[in-house]
C-alpha cells in the first residue's frame, strides 16, 4: 500500500489555496491477469476472469458470488450455471457449476443446450437462481427457479416461472430475469429482451412465481424497425438517498457495440426516463440511440489493450458503495469474455457514474489540489458512437487552463472531489461543462496507481478521465 505523505496543496485552481492535504491511498497491486491465456482453456480452476457472461452479483455471509451464462472460449460449454466467489471483489475463484444440466421442464419447452443469465436473491433462509433457457434469435424461452439453503447449492427445481413461445404474436422474451425487492419490501421480477422489450411483474414472496396471470407491465422497448432495437440485460436499484428506482440496460450488439444504458423512476414500474427526460418507451423517437443515458461502452486508453462490448450488468450495494459488473471482450480477440467490476459513483443530482478502470480497491477521498494539474486523457463516451471510443490526451495547467490539440478551456477544484472542465471547445466537438468525480486508482492498463475521474458533462454525455503524469513535487 501506498504510504499517506501529507503535501502542500499550492500552485492550483481553486479554493482553499495554501492548505494542507493528505495524499489519498492508492490501491496495492492487484494479481496480474493474462489475456488470452490459451492453458487455461481445460481447467476450469483456473478460469478466475476469464469466461465470464452476463454476471450477477450477490453478498452473503460467506463472500460475493457471482452467477453467469454458460461459455467457453474454444469448446461447448458444459450447462449448468457458472458460479465464481472472491472475498475481495478482485480475486476470483471457481466454485463450480450449480446445475447438473439444464432442468427438464425448461429443456422440454426450449430445446435449449445451456442456460443463460442467472441472478440469484435471498429471501429469508432461501437462495433463490432464476435462469434463461432459450436460443439465439428466438422466443421459444423460459426462466425457472431453483432454489437452496447455500448460495453454492444443492439446489432444488421449482419448475418455470413464465415461458414464452416463438408462435405468440407479441414476442415477448422470457429470458434475462433480475429479482428485486421494492422500497415497501414488495418482491418483482424484471426481464426480457429485444423483441418486445422490458417488463416488470409482481411475484409471490412466499412461492417467487409470478403474482398475477399475465406478463406484467413492459417498462422498456426500442424501435425494431432499425438496426438500433437491441435492448436487454435488465437490472434495477433502488437508490434511498435519491429515493429513485434506477434501470440499467443493454443496447446493441453483443459482439460489437453493446453498450449500458441507464433510466430511473419514482415508482418501480415506471415511467422510466433518461437525464433528458426522454421514456425508455418511446419507440418512435429518432434518433433511438439518444434514448438512455449511456455510461458505459467499448473504450481505448493510448497504452495497452482496449475492450469491446462492455454490458448485460448487475449492481452492488456493499454499505454505502456501489459497483457494476459486467462482462467485457478484449479487441485483440473478441470471443473471449471477462469479468469486470468497476466503483460506481453518484453526481450530486443522482444518476450513477462507472470508474473508467476496474476495481482495485479504491477508497473515494480527497484530493490535493497539488496532485490534479499534469497530463491526462480523456474520452466522452458518446451514445451516438459505435464500437470503441479512443481517449484523447490533453493537460491541466497548474493555473487553471486546459489545453489539447484539439480544444481548450479552464478548470476548477471545490478542494475535495470534485473537478470541473469547462470546454470552449472539447476534443470530442463543441463547447461543455464537464462535472468529474476524482477517484485514486489503479492504472491497470499501464500497471501503476493513477488518478481517474468519471462524471457527466451538461449534455448528459458520461466523460473519464485519466492522470498520465503528475507534476514533480
């Protein structure tokens, strides 16, 4: 760990020039992970990061679990739910397959040959798995439930909970299911995907079947008519300090451009809007990729490997903390996915904002303004922008300015946190105020610690940030 060394915070922009300051803690080095390790492709222990789609997250009293969809790099996936633990929320273990395959009833509608998108919640002394069975492109589907006394099983079929059919008309998809409890302690379900969007429905708290007959009620949809209508991925969470219900998604494709989106509500069903105001619903809207907010999609720093496709997540509350996590494809070759948990922060108007690095272990602290003028690059995670965003470099000055290639414009510090930038004219195009939240990382594409930030701007756009270098002390 890095030692506290207390510095004189002189020589910046912003208030309370002239106080003392103590250097934050940055993160210890966390295990090195290789990329693309083919020696591990036969040995599930070994797979740690590595195979890891559409992961949810739980805590219990014996460590985080993390439940994903059935897939291997270079081979058929055995079926059954892939369940990983750490006790740190960085190292990952292998616990093993829940399932010894898929359960009768979901395969006898399906046909499926492994199962997707598994959360698990706990009611009482239960665990309760809901998981997908379908496959590709179809809405021949289902989500059943097993449940256990252990979040590492046996588990018990409890049979399906709702299943939908390639013949219906309204194509609604049964698969991608998120359990949730409401402010009130209400139980719900929330799912679907793609065809005819998100829906919310009422479970039973006794049974965790579906309440009512029926569906439910559809919360969220895109226009199929484009090759823009890709939604899926649901996860909602209550946040009490804002006492709003948030929606996150995922839009586009899985291998290319998937991308998380992010709405919320007064209510749990709805309506759903974005920062802009604009509804989760509205299909006729053009263009469809304004709609959501988007704060999280493929990126590059200038120095080592990007990744493509970052979504279908879940979310942590750990205390007063919130992390997502999400899969992610390195560029080098996309067809292997991996584990990611970034720190999720909160602007002060309350929408969440993801850490352009994953987690490490990093504290949120105070900043000595000292530490903030130096080279740094950026990027604004542009809805409207396919594919990987690449970061563009530019530096702070030690008396406020902002300067790029590309743009310029001053910056100020409230002596805490929080940085703002305000553009005349930005890399990434146009004039912007940029409100940043400073969090002491781990570097871990350059494999050092570093100062990041992440926030939004005042378009609603999500914009990080990273410290190249520092000023000499």
């Amino acid at each position: 760990m890095l030692l506290m060394l207390i510095v004189g915070a002189t020589g910046c922009s912003g208030e309370g020039v002239g106080e003392t300051v103590s250097r934050p803690v940055f993160p210890e080095a966390p295990q090195h992970t290789q990329l693309y390790d083919t020696s591990i492709l036969d040995d599930e222990s070994r797979w740690t990061v590595n195979n890891a789609h559409d992961p949810a997250i739980i805590k219990t009293d014996q460590g985080y679990y993390v439940y994903s969809t059935d897939v291997r790099v270079a081979g058929e996936a055995k079926p059954g739910v892939m369940v990983r633990k750490s006790d740190d929320l960085i190292n990952w273990t292998w616990v093993g397959q829940a399932l010894s395959g898929i359960p009768q009833e979901a395969l006898d509608w399906t046909g499926a040959v492994n199962l997707w998108a598994p959360d698990v919640i706990q009611a009482g002394d239960t665990y309760r798995m809901y998981y997908s069975a379908s496959s590709f492109g179809s809405t021949q589907s289902a989500i059943g439930l097993q449940t256990s006394s252990s979040p590492e099983g046996p588990w018990t079929d409890e049979g399906l909970v709702v299943k939908t059919s390639a013949n219906e008309q309204d194509k609604l998809n049964a698969i991608d299911a998120n359990p949730i409890v409401d402010a009130e302690g209400n139980s719900w379900m929330v799912y679907g995907s793609f065809f005819d969007g998100i829906y919310i429905a009422p479970l039973d708290p006794d049974t965790g079947k579906f309440k009512d007959e029926g569906y439910g009620t559809r919360i969220a949809a895109r226009d199929r008519a484009t090759e823009e209508g890709a939604v899926e991925g649901p996860y909602i969470v209550y946040n009490p300090e804002f006492k709003k219900y948030y929606l996150f998604v995922s839009y586009d494709s899985l291998f290319e451009d998937y991308n998380v989106r992010v709405s919320r509500a007064d209510s749990i069903t709805g309506p759903y809007t974005d920062i802009n105001g604009n509804n989760m619903l509205d299909t006729e809207y053009l263009p469809q990729y304004e709609i959501g907010t988007k704060i999280l999609g493929g990126y590059r720093f200038t120095e080592g490997e990007g990744w493509v496709a970052p979504g279908h997540n879940s979310v942590l509350k750990d205390g007063e903390d919130y992390y997502i996590v999400h899969h992610a494809r390195g560029e080098t070759d996309k067809n292997w996915p991996y584990l990611h948990v970034r720190k999720m922060l909160w602007t002060k108007d309350g929408w969440p904002v993801v850490s352009p690095e994953r987690y490490a272990g990093e504290t949120a602290q105070d900043i000595p303004k000292s530490m903030i003028a130096g080279e740094w690059e950026g990027m604004a995670l542009d809805p409207s922008v396919d594919g990987q965003i690449q970061a563009v470099p530019y530096t702070l000055t030690g008396n406020g300015k902002i300067q790029s290639k590309n743009g310029s414009g001053t910056w100020t510090f409230d002596g805490k946190q929080t940085l703002t930038l305000k553009w005349k004219e930005s890399p990434w195009g146009g004039a912007s105020t940029e409100e940043l939240q400073l969090l002491p990382s781990w570097d871990w594409e350059r494999s050092q610690p570093a100062l990041v930030m992440t926030g939004l701007d005042d378009h609603g756009v999500a914009v990080w940030g990273k410290q190249i270098s520092a000023p000499e002390e």
